[in-house]
C-alpha cells in the first residue's frame, strides 16, 4: 500500500461532475476522513473534481490534495483520457473511488493503474472495476447521498479498515467556514431565488408559479429576493421579469425590498458567500439547492420529475415539496408528457408557507 509516515493509505475520490452530487458526496469525505488504519494514522484522501467546483473544497481540512479535473479543456475527449489518467496516476494512490457512473471514469481509472478501484457497475464498466458494486435498484430506495457515501464504506470493508457508524448522512463543507458571507448593505432580509435547473424543465417550476411567489415575497414579507442561476437561466427571468413589471427590479443587493437580477454574475464562491448571508432559499432539485441546504440556510426544494427520496435536500433546516395527485410522479423525464404538469399546481403561496415554517422553526425564540 502506498503510505507516507504520518498519513495511511491514500486514496483518491473521484468526485462527480454535477454541483449538487459533488455536496452529496461530502459525507463520503467523511466516512474516509473519520478512519484510522492498524497504526492510528489517517488515510489521506485525494479528491479530483471539476475546476468549477474546486473552490468549494480547497480549503477543506478533509483533503491532503485537490487535483482538478477540466471537463472542457485539456481532458475532454479522447486525447483528454490519457491526460486524465495520467494527472490521476500521478496523485499516487493505493485506492480510488469512482463516483461518477460513467464508462470513461472507470476507463481513465483503470488506465491510471491504481491497484484497487470501486465504483457501481453499469454501462459496461465492471471489467475496469476490481469492486464493482451493483448499482441500488429501484432509483430513489436509497438516497443519493447513502448509494455515495456506500462507496467509502465498502472500500472500507475490503481492506479490513473498522467503518464509521451508520447514521443520518449530512453533506458539509467545512473548507467554507471561514467564508466571510457577502456584503449585502442595508435593507430587508435577502431570500435567495434559484429558478434554473439544468436538467430540463420537467424539474423546473413554471413561470407563473414563480411570479405568483416573487411577488407575494416582495409585497407581503417584504424582501430582498436574489434571483441568481448561471446564464441559461436568464430567460426564465426575462419571462418572469414580464409576469411582475410592477416589481422593483435592480442588479444592486443594498436597498429596499424588490427583486435582484444576479442570473450570470456570481462565481460558485461568490453564490456561497451570498447563501450563508440569506434567510433563507427557494429553488428546483438543483445544485443551488443542495449548496443552500450544506450550509445550513433554510432551504426549500421544488420537485417535479426527480424523486424527493433520492435527492431531496439533506440538512438541519430543509423541506422538499412535491406536488400531490401525481401517480407519475417521480418520471425522471426531462420534458412533461403528462396534460397537466406537475410543478404547475404548486402555488406560490404555498412555498412561501413552507418557507416561513422553516424560517420560524430556526429563529433564536423557536422552541427545541
């Protein structure tokens, strides 16, 4: 095994490409960071992730290292995965876990010549894998967050490493503690907004729903709402920006209540310095979802295709709402085929409800 003097076995996490699951492989990190080999020493743990979620682990006393990973750049297509395999094969680890489901993982890990690679079968990847495991059938009867954090523990168990206690799995992301949280000026509470979702618009809330929300929190609770979302989101807004013109709008976050554009303007870091200012936050089954609810916001999840039971926010202060009434729920589709959608009958008076429960139950009088 490849070992240092004072750290055990290394070991390197490959960790997925999408925000949300990289925070739901967190507590994975855990599981790993909280063992000891036979000589009391700690594994040290490599993570590879993509640059763009990078800074959310660079400072994260779990690591020994960050690799970074350029989905787009310089190990993108075929001649990236000699790239890949090679940057991983430098990181000089005994054991990797590959969190990603992909056929190219497996292959650039296996490629990397690391003796001992887990990961969950499928796709054809079980001969690239010394422990594949097979993968948690039906989706959804096990959390995201616990089918990841099952990696670490079978790892574990094949090196005859003592397993830390089962329980309910948090994601966490220490490296941000000391994130100063934004500057906000004066003005009401800020709630953030995240509208977008990636995967398509069965998981997105419709416009209308949206407005009906944006505008009971800026005339009733009197807010600073922060719409933010990277730049395919921008017209959502524009749309939404048409269903409430009466609304203030501006792209500064001092000020009165009203409705702030940041769609496009906010690094990942800059998003997690503005979430730990907030009072709370809104959003679809999204990366933004799962970063607000990792840092301990009051947090509510809007689900439409994807199943509360597999990526419902997990944290000390969250709620995942889903509409009732819907046997095709969850589709997993990217588009509705259904006459009615979802999401469509999930009022905004409705999540702001859920909202202000969980605001309340958090506040420095709420009881225990």
């Amino acid at each position: 095994m490849i070992t240092d003097g004072r750290q055990g076995l290394r070991v390197l996490v490959v960790l997925p490409n999408w925000l949300g699951d990289v925070v739901m492989a967190t507590p994975l990190l855990d599981v790993l960071h909280e063992t000891r080999d036979d000589r009391g020493r700690p594994l040290a743990i490599v993570a590879s992730v993509r640059r763009r979620w990078a800074p959310l682990l660079a400072r994260d006393p779990r690591l020994a290292k960050v690799v970074l990973y350029e989905r787009t750049g310089c190990h993108a297509g075929v001649r990236g995965i000699p790239r890949l395999a090679a940057t991983w094969r430098a990181a000089g680890a005994a054991a990797v876990v590959v969190c990603p489901p992909s056929l190219r993982s497996a292959l650039v890990a296996r490629l990397a010549r690391i003796p001992r690679r887990i990961g969950y079968a499928g796709e054809g990847r079980s001969a690239l894998l010394t422990l594949p495991l097979a993968p948690v059938r039906p989706r959804g009867s096990v959390h995201h967050v616990d089918e990841l954090r099952r990696l670490g523990l079978v790892l574990l168990e094949s090196l005859g490493l003592p397993q830390a206690e089962a329980g309910a799995a948090m994601p966490r992301l220490p490296g941000l503690d000391d994130l100063y949280p934004a500057s906000i000026g004066s003005g009401p509470p800020l709630w953030i907004f995240a509208p977008g979702a990636t995967y398509g618009p069965a998981k997105t809330w419709t416009v209308e729903r949206a407005a009906e929300f944006t505008a009971l929190a800026v005339r009733e609770e009197g807010v600073r709402l922060a719409v933010v979302g990277d730049t395919a989101t921008a017209g959502f807004l524009a749309a939404l920006r048409r269903r409430v013109p009466d609304l203030p709008w501006r792209r500064e976050l001092a000020g009165p209540a009203g409705v702030i554009d940041l769609v496009g303007g906010t690094t990942v870091l800059d998003l997690a310095a503005l979430i730990k200012r907030s009072r709370g936050f809104v959003g679809n089954d999204s990366g933004v979802m799962h970063l607000a609810a990792a840092l301990g916001v009051p947090t509510v999840g809007l689900f439409g295709s994807s199943s509360t039971a597999w990526t419902g926010p997990r944290g000390a202060c969250t709620r995942a709402l889903v509409a009732s009434g819907f046997p095709c729920q969850p589709c997993y589709r990217r588009t509705c085929n259904q006459p009615v959608f979802c999401l469509d009958t999930l009022s905004g008076q409705q999540v702001l409800a859920a909202l202000k429960d969980l605001r309340d139950a958090t506040s420095p009088g709420a009881r225990p």
